[in-house]
C-alpha cells in the first residue's frame, strides 16, 4: 500500500478553506457535508498544533549586559490569542 503524503501546514489551510466553502454551498446533501466537516475539524486541530509548536520553536534574540547576542526561548504562551 503506498503512504500517503503528509500535507504541508500551507496545504492543510488551503484544504480546510475549500471545504468552508464547500459547506456554504446550500445544495450539499447532508452526508456530505457531515464528511466535509470532519475532515475540517481534523484539519483544524492539526494545523492549530503545528501552529502552536511553531510558536514555541521561536526565539528572542537579546543582547547581554557584555554585549554577546544570546539566543533566548520564548516562554510558552507569549503568543496567545488573549495577549
């Protein structure tokens, strides 16, 4: 069986905005639309966590009190939705 290629965060966004609009069009039949929004939940909560481990992978660069640039961590939610 081959593998399936994992979608990149950019793709995954791009899939999850076509089913939004997929799910405005009216005229869907119902089991459709349930596919269609699960799908999007999944893709939802993926990207949220890749976005969420991006973050965290950020870092501050700070110059020292001797001038040395150091590289520091970003606290874990530095970047939430409430800052």
């Amino acid at each position: 069986m081959a593998e399936k290629k994992k979608m990149s965060l950019e793709e995954a966004m791009a899939r999850l905005e076509g089913i939004v609009a997929e799910l405005e069009n009216e005229k869907l039949p119902l089991e459709k639309s349930l596919k269609l929004y699960e799908e999007g939940v999944k893709l939802a909560s993926r990207c949220a966590e890749e976005l969420e481990a991006a973050k965290r992978k950020i870092q501050i660069l700070q110059q020292g009190a001797d001038g040395q640039i150091e590289v520091v961590d970003v606290p874990e939610g530095t970047f939430s939705e409430e800052n």
